[in-house]
C-alpha cells in the first residue's frame, strides 16, 4: 500500500493561502463545513492546518476583534494551537497511518515540500472497513 493511493488531490482540496485574511478563512471553513484547512504559502508548500479553534482563540484574545473587521488579520498572524503535521508522497504507509490516527487529515507534499493534496481519515477507515467485511 502506498500513499499515493489514498491521496485526495489538491485541485479537489479547499485550502487557504497564507497570506488571506481571517474572513476569508472563516469563509471557506463555512462553505466547506470544514473544521481545519491546510494553509499554503505563495509556493505552494504546505504551512500549517488551520483550525475553527484557532480563529476562535485569536478572536478572543485580540482586543477589538469580532467578526465585523476580521479582514483587519492576516492568516499567518495567528498561532497555531496544534500541530498538524505534513507527510512526503514517497513515505512509508505507516508513518502516515500513525498520524492519521491524530489528525482528520493528513496534508501530503511532493518532494520540494510542495502541497499536492490531503489523505482522509475517513477514507482510511472506509478502506479498512471495507477489506474486513469482504
């Protein structure tokens, strides 16, 4: 079994640029009915995983910050509470399985840290599911 089996690409992925505004995350979170995106930088290299939490968490603690002026924020001023981390196309099944199991999400990148897509956990599961009840 390799990664690349499971990879769900990034032309189908929702994900955020680095540079974007707060708004514009919350309103591709809403749209998507994501609970975390994958934050990319202006090359195409996988940043961090943005969660709701970590938009609610900035709210709370910048001072005159609502929902009205979330425009006023760029997304990469905001601390990341927990870390999602990336695995590289060419890694072993495992080491992606063992963060499967953390994360809803695996980001998947080529070998020039570039993001290419996401492994779902759900997907994962669907597959085990699947092979056991057959």
């Amino acid at each position: 079994m390799q990664i690349s089996d499971f990879l769900f690409p990034k032309n189908k992925v929702a994900y955020i640029q680095f540079s974007d505004h707060l708004q514009t995350a919350l309103e591709i979170l809403e749209k998507t009915q994501y609970t975390a995106i994958p934050v990319i930088d202006g090359d195409g290299k996988y940043v961090f995983t943005l969660s709701e939490g970590d938009l609610l968490w900035k709210m709370k603690y910048t001072e005159g910050l609502g929902f009205q002026n979330l425009d006023s924020v760029k997304v990469h001023e905001i601390k990341c509470r927990t870390r999602n981390e990336c695995v590289a196309i060419g890694a072993d099944f495992e080491d992606m399985l063992e963060l499967a199991a953390d994360q809803n999400f695996v980001p998947v990148v080529d070998e020039n840290q570039i993001f290419i897509g996401i492994i779902r956990r759900k997907d994962i599961i669907e597959y085990y599911t699947s092979t056991i009840t057959d």
